[in-house]
C-alpha cells in the first residue's frame, strides 16, 4: 500500500541542504472507529495501522541516513498479513517486533509466537512471553512459517476484549 509525499522540509535545519523532502506522515486508519463496529474491523484497521507507519519510518531513515540498514519489519508485516490464519489476528508491534493477539484490546493475549526483526535482516521467533528463542530465520517468509507451525491448536479469530477478559473467562 504505497504512501503518498509531500514535501516536508524544515527550512531551519541546514542538513536538509540538498537532500531530498522527507515523506509526509501517512494517514492512518482510525483504529478507535473501527474497533465500534466490531473485532474484524479492528483487526483489518490495525493490520494497516502500522505498515503504514513502518513504511513511513523506513522511507524517513533513507533521506536521513542514507545507506544505513534498518530492519525487515515492514517486508514482516506484509508477509504476516498475507498468511490467512495469522491475518485474522491483532497485530501489535514495538521496537521492530511483531506480536499478534487473540484480543484487540491491551493488554493483549499475546499466544502467538513473536517475531523481532533485527538490523542485519535476520529475524529470531521468540515463544510467547517466555522469551525462549524458536529459531533465526534469514526471511520474512520463514520467520511467519516458523510462527505458523507454533500456533495453539483451537486458535481461532480475535474477538473484542483483553487478556484479562479472558482469564476471567478461563476462571471457574
């Protein structure tokens, strides 16, 4: 999902000479209306929610250091939308990581298997918060793989609440 530019230059900071505009924030979907008209809207908004503002942080570091490596999280993000039983998920990202939850409230039913992209281009796929490495893929596509034969069995699409909810709903 490309994002549009306009210039965005500040006239004061004498490094912006001769480089290139940096891009324009992107709009963002609203992620609060979407979660009022149900859980599959949420996870649809926030799936867009942050490769746009990934995308847009990659973009940014290009026109402000130029050839340094930044990591795959926004490759991550998109390979990990197009995976049919990981889509239907709420994505949560923090410090190049991608978590998914089987709430769309926080704090999150983190179930899934994490995966942090690193600035080499590697990624490690962690177990939920235990923080136990699974493996180190050299891919986006094998990182997702890697989490997708790790998913609990039963796990089926998120619904509205928190992890939370649903210790008080596992609680006798």
């Amino acid at each position: 999902m490309p994002i549009a530019h306009t210039a965005c230059v500040d006239s004061r900071d004498k490094r912006a000479v001769g480089r290139r505009p940096l891009p324009a924030k992107p709009v963002l979907p609203d992620v609060t209306a979407a979660h009022r008209r149900g859980p599959a809207d949420a996870v649809e908004a926030r799936w867009r929610q942050p490769a746009l503002v990934w995308q847009w942080h990659r973009e940014r570091q290009e026109v402000l250091r130029p050839g340094v490596g930044y990591p795959g999280i926004v490759h991550l993000i998109e390979v990990a939308r197009a995976e049919r039983t990981l889509r239907q998920l709420y994505p949560h990202t923090s410090h190049f990581a991608l978590r998914l939850s089987s709430r769309t409230r926080y704090p999150y039913a983190l179930q899934v298997p994490s995966v942090p992209s690193r600035h080499d281009g590697r990624f490690h796929v962690f177990v939920p918060r235990g923080g136990t490495l699974l493996g180190e893929t050299g891919t986006a596509e094998a990182a997702v793989a890697l989490v997708v034969t790790h998913l609990p069995a039963g796990l089926g699409p998120a619904v509205a609440g928190t992890a939370d909810d649903l210790r008080r709903w596992r609680s006798p």
